[in-house]
C-alpha cells in the first residue's frame, strides 16, 4: 500500500492506527498522526482513533514511557484512552493501519483498505514498528522517529486522496 486509498463518501476521511493493546505504538502514531495532520491544515477532514486487538488495557491512559516519550517531544497524550479494535473497521473507516504483521493477521489480514503503518515509511516501507514494552527507553524514542517520519508521508498522501474532493 503504497499510497492511502481514497475516501469512501466525501467529507471525513478516517483511519483507524491498530497495535495490541493501545497503550504503547498506536496511541503514540494517533498523537503524532494528529499533531501532524492538524499542522497541515486536514483535521476538519481527517479524523484518526487507535485501538488495541486485545482488550485488557481497555479504559487505561497510556504506558507512562510512551506519554513521557511524547510529552518530552512536545506532544500532548493526556487524552487518550486505551480502546479494543473493532471488526467492523474496515468497513467504517477509509483505512486501518497496523503496527505489526501479527496485528495484520489479528484484523483479518492485507486489503485495499488494510495494511502496515509503515507501509509508507519513506526510510523502510513495509516495515513494521516494534513493541517497545518490555525494553527501555529507547524503543520508544525509536517508535517515535518511526512514527514522526511516517505521519509525514501518510499527511502527503492524504492530501492525494482528498484531492478533488473539496
């Protein structure tokens, strides 16, 4: 997936950011991915939510290491709250993008509107990003870059998809 497939109905474009259990990677990308969106001027047209396939952080903030990695990077992760991907996704949102290959056989597999986060990484398309939760800090400076670099690359691809569509 190379590119960000388009809209299904004009008006708000959405993505789901998928991990396991959203408290770690894909609250971090839909902080950044927001950030970034905003920054761009879309976010009255692009609306981002994450989720975790399993369900046991279910109404929990986020890992403190991820909300610190965010906060020391200038972002602000106080609202979020850890909720479990839904099945029907796919089908509701424009695309849903995972952080790993097993997240990717949990959510039922690769389609035209489901694919790896990283598929748009300018350094390493396809690659996937890490679980920091059992390492240091580090990893999750690591997954920050990751995501930073990729939230760039997914805003310009947003903006192909959207066009034509104001």
């Amino acid at each position: 997936m190379p590119s960000l497939p388009p809209p299904r109905t004009a008006g708000t474009y959405r993505i789901e950011l998928v991990c396991l259990g959203n408290i770690c990677r894909s609250p971090t990308a839909h902080v950044v991915l927001e950030s970034r969106i905003a920054d761009a001027g879309l976010d009255d047209r692009v609306e981002v939510t994450s989720s975790g396939t399993g369900g046991w952080h279910v109404g929990n903030p986020m890992d403190e290491r991820a909300a610190a990695t965010l906060t020391g990077a200038g972002y602000d992760p106080t609202r979020h709250r850890a909720r479990q991907y839904d099945a029907a996704r796919p089908d509701t949102h424009d695309v849903v993008l995972v952080m790993d290959e097993a997240n990717l056989a949990d959510v039922g597999g690769r389609s035209a509107r489901v694919g790896l986060f990283r598929d748009l990484d300018p350094v390493d398309p396809g690659g996937e990003v890490p679980d920091p939760y059992y390492g240091g800090a580090d990893g999750f400076e690591e997954v920050l870059a990751m995501v930073e670099r990729t939230s760039d690359a997914i805003v310009a691809a947003l903006r192909d998809a959207l066009a034509g569509r104001d």
